[in-house]
C-alpha cells in the first residue's frame, strides 16, 4: 500500500465541522470521502490532522490515505478539484512514507482569527471576521497574549467534548496583529487543542481588551481551572486552520 498526503483547504461556512457525522449532515470530511472515493474507485479512509468545528476554515488541513496503485498526482488533483464542491479544493498531495499519519505525525497547529476593529466592515470580510466596534486596548491585550504561552492546564478555556480528561497543552505561540483596515489578527501555535478553546481564549482576551475584565481575572482562571471564569466562544466564521508542521 502507498500514503498519500494532502493539503486541503475549504470555507466551512454551511458545513457541520470537517468530521463526517451520522446522517446527511454536510462535512468536510463527507464531501472528500465522496470524491475520493468515486476517482479511486473504492471505499477510501483517511486520518486528518485536526477537527474543525462548524464554520471554521481552513487552508492547510491535512489528510493522508493509503492506496494499492501508483497514483498520476497531476491528474489526481484535477479529477478531484473538478469534483469537489467550489468551497474545498486540494492544494497539493504527496507520496509519503508509510509511517506518516495526519494526525499523529503532527507536532504543531497553526490557527490565526481574524477581527475588524472600527465602525464599518467590508462586504468581502464579513465572511471570514467578526466586527467590533468598541475600541480596544491592544497593549493589553498583547500582555494577555502572554499569559497563554506554555505547557499549561486549559480546562478553563475549552468546551467539555467527552474524550480524553487531559487538558494540558503547549502553546508555542500567541500572537496580535494589526493589520490595516482595521484588521486585528490573533496567531496562535500549540501541539493541539481542546474543543473550542482558540474561540474561548481569543474570547477572553477581547472582553480583556474592551475593559470588561482584568489581567487578574485570566490568571485565576487558570489557578481555579474553572470554565466559568472564560468566556463564551467568538463566532466561528473568523476561525482559521493555517499550518500544521511535522
């Protein structure tokens, strides 16, 4: 059997997150078993490097699948392209090694969220960002950035989703841009994440930055490790899956 690897990048907007679920429910992933599948001529399986929830994008989710025959990439990629939804295309597919997995091989996640900050946000925006329009203190803000970057106990800043009790994280990174057009941008790196805990922490940080909580607050929402002292997850629509590196 050969392993293939996959970049693929989609708009989630209408899709019920990347993982295929019971019953019609458009995924991300149903749509790539689909075509996958009808170009292969099988029933084909796949191993992903993270969940995205429901309207979250991405544009380096990774898959990887195995396969009996020698595949023509180039024409591989155009059948597929031709075949998916106009929301979710292949960017590039590889040969790997039969050990790499998508999922286990992954060493980090990139996601970055995106936020206009002003009184007017653009047409071609309101996709892909939310609109706040209080002003934000943003070298406070940045302090916050701080406070999340380690090997840390996320328990407060993530959703209950079953699986594995383990809310330890590394996060490598924790980033705020500035962009122009008002444009704020939070980057942020880990080995992975727990259910909505990017949209909880960048949740957290913009109460921060609107001056409706303190420093002190997310210090003791670590200490106690208790959700109640986060907050509410931001929209989904801003949310996007930007690397994954191995």
């Amino acid at each position: 059997m050969k392993n293939y690897m996959a970049v693929v990048e989609y708009d989630g907007t209408g899709y019920s997150g990347f993982q295929i679920q019971p019953g019609d429910i458009p995924t991300i992933a149903g749509e790539l078993k689909r075509v996958l599948s009808r170009v292969l001529c099988q029933d084909i399986n796949f191993s992903y490097s993270g969940r995205t929830d429901a309207g979250v994008h991405a544009l380096y989710q990774v898959i990887n699948f195995k396969f009996g025959q020698e595949i023509d990439l180039y024409k591989f990629k155009w059948s597929v392209n031709s075949l998916l939804p106009e929301n979710i295309g292949i960017r590039k597919i590889n040969k790997v090694n039969n050990e790499f997995d998508a999922r286990k091989s992954a060493k980090r996640r990139e996601y970055s969220y995106y936020i206009v900050n002003g009184n007017f946000q653009s047409v071609f925006l309101k996709k892909y960002s939310i609109l706040i329009a209080k002003e934000l203190d943003l070298e406070l803000m940045e302090k916050a950035c701080k406070l999340f970057v380690g090997k840390k106990d996320f328990k407060a800043f993530s959703k209950a989703c079953g699986g594995s009790n383990n809310t330890v994280r590394i996060v490598y990174k924790f980033d705020l841009i500035k962009s122009s057009d008002n444009l704020i941008i939070f980057n942020i790196a880990a080995d992975s994440f727990l259910y909505n805990m990017v949209r909880i922490i960048v949740a957290t940080v913009l109460d921060l930055g609107m001056k409706n909580r303190n420093i002190e607050s997310i210090k003791q929402a670590f200490k106690k490790k208790d959700r109640k002292l986060s907050e509410r997850p931001v929209e989904a629509k801003g949310l996007f899956l930007t690397k994954v590196l191995y």
